[in-house]
C-alpha cells in the first residue's frame, strides 16, 4: 500500500460524504413534489408525460397495488426489450450488420436464450452479460433496449425504497404513495439532469459518443486493427449513475474508450456511490429525524472502509507465485504499478482498482474496471462477500436502502428480544409480519445463490447437449481448483444480488446457464421488492407510537454497532462454508505455491 | 389489473422514447460539437492523413524498433474486437507456468529478457508481464520503457541518452497530482521515436 494510494480512498469517500447532503435534500424535495431548481422546465414536462400515458397522478395506492405496478411495469418493458434484441437484425443503427447474412466474421449470434437472459438482465438492475457488446448489440439495442432499462431499473429501486420509508412514516393510512408519478419524477428530475453533464463530462475526457461503422486500419507497426463505437458516453453515465453497471464493451470500464482516464474513473466510481449514499440522508428527512439516516450512512462507511483497505492490502502484496522468475511487484519500489497487476490497468494501478472492486460490489453496480476474476483470493473474497452481505454497504440505487431498513429491522428485533420488549423501528412496533418478511428477504437470497450454486457443481450434460455444449456444468469453467468453485460461486451471487460483475472466465452463454442465472436475477429482484414492500404495507397501517424511555435510540453509536454486527454475522454465518470451499482454502494453498 | 397493464405499456413506451432515443442522441449532438475529436475515438493520423490508430487504444508492436506494450489477451493481442484479459486466478498454473499454447508469466518473463538482453539477476516490473483487464492498455511503466531503451538505441543507432530524455518527456504524471498513476503512452512514444532525426 501506499500513501498516496490510501489518500485517493479518502479523498473519495470524501467528496461522497459532501454530497450526500445537498443530494439527498433535492432528491427528497423532488419525492415530495416540493419545488426544485429545475421545477421551472421539467414540470411541464411531467404533466406531459402523465397526459401521454393517460396516468392519474393524485392516486394513492396501497401497498398491493403499488407492488402490481411494479411488476406488470417491470414485466412490460422486459417484454419490450426481449422483442428489441431478437428482431434487432431488423431494425435500424445496425451499421455492423449483425444479424444479417452479411455480417462479419466475429458476430456473435444473437439467440432466444440470450435475450431473455439480457432482458431479465437489465430489468432486473442487474446487466449480467453473457455476451460481449461490441460484436453482439447494434446500436439501438444499446440504446433502447438496454440503456433506457439503466434509467427505468435503478428509478424502481429508488421508487421502491422511498415507499418503504413511507411505510414507516404513515399513520394508519395504509397507503405508500404512486408508483407511476414515483417513477416519472425519479427519471426526469434526478437521473436525467444528472447525466447529461455527466456525460458530456465523460467525452471531454476521451469516452466515445457517435453512431460510427467500426473503423480498421493499419497500425504505426503494421498491424490490422478495428476499433468499435458507439454511444458510449450517454449509456456510461446511467450506467454508473444508476448502479447498473452493465458495460457498453465486453472489458466494461477497463476499456479505454469507456474510462480513458483516472478522472473518469474517479467519475465513474463517485457515480456510482452517490445516489445510495444521498438517499440515507432523504430517508433521514422523510422520517424528520436526520440522525437515523446518518446511523445507515456511518454503518455504510464503516463497512466500506474496511473491506476496500483489505482488499488494497492483499492487492498490493502481489502473487507470491511470481517470485521464482524475478519479477519486481513491490509497491514500495514501483508504487501502485506494483502488486497483482495481472487484469489490471496501468492507469489505475492497484489503488483505483482495489477501490473500484469494492465500490461496484457494496453497490449492485456490476461495472469494473479491472479483472475480478484475476483477484487474488483475499481480494476476490471481499468482493464475494459484499454480494452476499446483501449489498447494504451503500448498495443499489433504492435497493441499497431498504436492503439496509430490513438489516435495521432485524436489528432492533434481535435487541428487543435480549431485553425482553417488543421492538419499535421509527416509531412503529416490529411485530410477526414485518420480521417473517424480514426473514424471508435473507432466507431467499441465501436459497437462490446456494442452491443455484450446488447445482451447477454437480450438474451432468452429455457433451455438445443443446443445453449445455460444454458437457458438464464444470466445463464451462476457466480455472480448476478453489478458483473455479469462486467463478460458480461468484456467478450466482453476483445474478441474485443483482450485481452483474463476473469472475468473468465462466462461459456463461448456454441455455442451461443463461437460463439458471435468469431465474436467480429475477428471484433476486422481485422476490426481494415484494416481501419488503408488504412489509411497507403492514407498518403503513398502524399507529405511530411516540418514543418513550424504553425504545431502543436507533441513531445511537450502540446501534451502528449492532447493525454492524447483525449484517456480518447474517452473511458470515450463510456463506462461510460456501467461501471456504473457495477463495479461503485458494488463499493458503497459494502460499504454499500450489498451482491447479 | 389490465388498466395496470395498459397504464404500463403507455409509460414504458413514452419512458423509452425519452430515455432510449432523445436522451442518447441529443448527447451525440452536443458531444459532436463540443468535443468532436474525443468523441470519435482520439484518432491520431499519419502524414497522408490516414488514421494510424487511438491515442486511447494500445497496439500491438512487434519489431524491435519499437517499444512494446503490456501483454494482451485481447483475441491474439491487442484485438479492439475482443476486449478483455486472462481470467486466470492466482494460483493458475497456466497463468504462472504457461502451457504449449500459451505464455504463461514463465515464458513472457524469459521472453523479454531475451528480446531486452536483461539477465537474470535484474528484476522485471510486474506490469511488463502482466495483461491488463481490457488487453488494450495503452500505457507502460517509466521502469518498463528504461528497460527497453538500450535496445532501441541500438536497433536504431541512436545515443542512449537521446532515447530515455525521450522518455522522460512522454512520462503522463498523476491527474491533479495525486489521481491514477504516472505512466507513458506507447503509442505517441513510438511516434515521437519516429520523428527523431
């Protein structure tokens, strides 16, 4: 590690710290209908869209009706995308001709398994990627089917979250707002104001933006190369902004022309934190007490912390396996272009590495910027297990938030029953219903990446079977030994947590794959959004009780701890097994130099 | 539940024509005008103003002429098409000790220092046998370019001197001094190695 190093970590988690307030403010003001800066053009504009899709916009829905529109909404625009992607071959910005009978040589063919795996994908927030975008996706796939659902995923999580928190706040009302008027206002009023300079920010720096065929030419040593476009700047901005994460290229944000500099990525990264982190501070305001948001965000950047400093330190130690042939990693001689360089670039070094590794996984953002399945094991661990812990750690925009609410709900539950009480979250009584919600909002996670996991271990094919042409589920592994164990492990934790990074040596793109990884996104998604939401629905309904002598303060240091405790001993106790099978026993084997 | 339905088929189609189509190509419009050269891919030309490559994308140099770049598992090295790295972890014994058809850390470690004529007892910067995530790394470490500067000036019959301040003026430091890492693009170094007299 090095000083420098370790500043850019702090100087970034910084500049989150600051923003957070004056977001979070704003966002709140736009969710309440407050006026806003840009109230003044955007507002007519809302109505419009409200005219247009014909939208009562005065509607106060319960929490079953709000649930129904998430999903008949969700399930919509799945469909649209699904259409988009099989027929794109059809329709235009296709200067690549993918798709037709002239298509060049390395197009990959675009299948019905495929886009139903994208399309669940993308709708799901998660943009797991089973294909590579520069020889799969023409252009208005890219922008129609894929980056309009960046924009639509990540405002139903932020919608989801904010109804929640009106669970809490609402006396014996029983409804948790409008799902419709939610998600308009989250789309226009804060992802888009936020990514058009955001873009354009991006493309001064380097990031393409045109709708170009892919240029090949010879190079300075004689070399052919082609270099693909596209509209990459505008998708990279949501991409981050929304915690999506799904990349325009098949290196996502190691490629150059998505992140050409590191300022881009600082960018990028800060992108990525800034919506989940801003959000702590709305939830505080809504529930008017701004010291339960700053307990979430203290808990969040405890756990941040910690994980990016372990995973920076075992990065910068290197592979031991490299000494016998002389190769210098130190990094107190080369700075941070020492350590495991290996899928890593220069320009970010191990420093922005390790720290973008941990952002994208304590998030549901997905997006990288180096090689995680080049991880060492340490490091692969804490990314692995920022997935599993449910990724509260900030998390996905709106599923970040109430992922955390459900921690806090077990937490003061695990309080009340030690002394003997029952427990009150925001001045609501934490009865039967919201803890058997709570429950099963870990216990499903926990099944569909366990499970899933189990089964493609031991999962038989014969070889070149239409389900699976690798033969057994273990074929379509690069690594053998522990190492592959974390590429299946990683997978399914990384679809149900509707993450969508990869240990990216798994040939994922076979229908047996394609179809197993779609069913835990869309676990992972909906079965996560319905019981919280119910959850919603039941506190909506009942009495605020004041505070009284006995409630257990949740702004409390007592309870950041707690918190702390209750989220890593959950996801210890779930997966240890599981990550000892992998990256752990990876970990003291490679001391040992024992290669696979 | 149809009104649902239809109220859903409604937004989602005015959401994507505002999110999926303006959104994009009012961004093009803008960045095309603003920033047209970065917006097309940084292209650099040569004399005849035909484009020789991407100031942002590394390639592939194989004479020894020229310095060279990072290995690249993109397709056979630095294939634009076929962005990505190795995924091989650290206790992969093709990634360490290589196989017939790959090179391993083994085989590129020997390999440059035969081409560099560096023997055993001096050590090898990482990130010159290292592949980077997108195989299109387009920088070097100063450590890697000294390394290879005293084969250049042989090849080329230039002092050795006149290469490494060559060096030392293609050196990118840290943005705002202490942001990313210092590093020296290949590709405008080989240019300007071409441009001396």
């Amino acid at each position: 590690m090095t000083f420098l190093g370790i500043c850019q970590i702090f100087f970034f988690i910084s500049l989150i710290l600051l923003i957070a307030k004056p977001l979070g403010l704003y966002i709140y003001n736009v969710l309440e209908g407050n006026n806003t800066l840009f109230s003044g053009i955007l507002r007519p504009s809302e109505m419009l869209i409200y005219r247009l899709a014909n939208i009562d916009f005065c509607e106060e829905m319960n929490w079953l009706k709000y649930t129904q529109c998430v999903i008949a909404f969700s399930l919509v625009s799945m469909l649209l995308t699904y259409l988009l992607l099989i027929f794109q071959n059809l329709l235009p910005l296709n200067p690549m001709h993918f798709g037709l009978s002239d298509a060049p040589a390395y197009a990959t063919k675009m299948t019905p398994d495929l886009a139903f795996n994208t399309a669940i994908s993308f709708t799901t927030n998660t943009n797991w990627q089973s294909y590579a975008g520069e020889t799969t996706m023409t252009y208005l796939s890219q922008m129609l089917a894929l980056a309009f659902h960046n924009f639509v995923s990540s405002a139903t999580g932020i919608a989801v979250a904010i109804a929640v928190i009106r669970g809490f706040i609402a006396n014996r009302v029983g409804t948790i707002g409008n799902f419709w008027t939610d998600l308009t206002r989250i789309t226009i009023y804060i992802l888009l104001p936020i990514c058009i300079p955001l873009a354009l920010l991006l493309v001064s720096q380097g990031v393409v933006q045109n709708l170009n065929p892919y240029l090949t030419f010879t190079t300075l040593d004689n070399h052919n190369q082609t270099l693909s476009f596209g509209l990459v700047a505008s998708q990279e901005a949501i991409k981050n902004l929304g915690t999506n994460g799904g990349g325009f290229f098949n290196a996502n944000s190691a490629h150059p022309f998505e992140n050409p500099t590191p300022l881009t990525n600082l960018l990028e990264m800060l992108s990525i934190f800034i919506i989940p982190a801003a959000l702590t501070y709305t939830f505080g305001k809504m529930v008017k007490d701004t010291r339960q948001g700053v307990a979430l965000l203290t808990v969040m950047t405890i756990i941040f912390l910690i994980g990016t400093l372990v995973t920076y330190h075992f990065e910068a130690k290197g592979n031991p396996n490299f000494k016998p042939y002389n190769i210098n990693y130190a990094t107190n001689q080369l700075g941070d272009s020492g350590g495991n360089m290996e899928g890593k670039e220069l320009r970010f070094g191990i420093a922005n590495s390790s720290l973008f590794a941990v952002v994208t996984t304590d998030t549901s953002c997905g997006a990288v910027n180096c090689l995680h399945d080049c991880l060492t094991p340490m490091g692969g661990l804490i990314t692995l297990l920022n997935i599993e812990l449910g990724e509260v750690v900030f998390g996905g925009t709106g599923s970040g938030l109430y992922g955390i609410i459900v921690f806090a709900v077990l937490s003061v539950f695990i309080a009340g029953l030690m002394v003997g009480r029952t427990p009150e979250y925001l001045g609501k009584k934490i009865e039967k219903k919201e803890v058997k919600m709570a429950m099963l909002f870990i216990l499903i996670a926990a099944f569909s990446i366990l499970v899933f996991t189990a089964i493609a271990s031991v999962i038989n094919f014969p070889k070149d079977s239409f389900w699976n042409s690798f033969g057994s589920g273990t074929n379509n592994l690069n690594n053998v030994g522990p190492h592959g164990f974390s590429e299946l492990l990683y997978a399914f934790s990384s679809c149900t947590g509707n993450n969508g990074s990869a240990f990216a040596g798994l040939s994922a793109n076979t229908p047996f794959y394609n179809i197993l990884l779609g069913i835990a996104m869309f676990l992972g998604r909906f079965f996560m959004i319905i019981p919280v939401l119910a959850m919603a629905g039941s506190l909506s309904e009942k009495k605020l009780v004041p505070a009284s002598i006995g409630t257990f303060p949740t702004y409390s240091y007592l309870f950041v701890i707690l918190l702390i405790s209750v989220i890593l001993i959950v996801g210890a106790l779930t997966f240890f097994p599981a990550l000892c099978l992998g990256p752990i026993i990876e970990e003291f084997l490679m001391r040992q130099g024992k290669l696979f | 539940m149809i009104k649902i339905f239809l109220d859903s088929i409604k937004l989602t189609l005015v959401l994507a024509i505002i999110t999926g189509l303006i959104y994009p190509l009012v961004i093009t419009g803008l960045a095309n005008i603003m920033f047209d050269d970065k917006a097309n891919g940084s292209l650099l030309y040569d004399q005849n103003h035909k484009v020789i490559g991407s100031k942002l994308i590394g390639q592939a140099f194989t004479s020894n002429k020229y310095f060279q770049g990072r290995p690249s598992r993109a397709g056979n090295g630095y294939d634009a098409l076929l962005s990505g790295g190795s995924n091989l972890g650290s206790t992969s014994q093709k990634l360490i000790e290589g196989n017939k058809d790959f090179d391993g850390i083994k085989q590129l470690a020997a390999k440059y220092r035969l081409v560099n004529k560096i023997d055993f007892t001096t050590k090898i910067p990482v990130e010159a046998v290292t592949a980077s995530a997108s195989g299109l790394d387009p920088d070097i470490s100063y450590e890697n370019a000294m390394l290879q500067a005293p084969r250049i000036a042989s090849v080329r019959h230039l002092s050795q001197n006149k290469v490494t301040d060559l060096i030392e003026l293609n050196v990118q430091k840290r943005e705002l001094g202490f942001i990313g890492e210092p590093r020296i693009n290949v590709l405008i170094l080989n240019l300007d190695l071409d441009k001396l007299p």
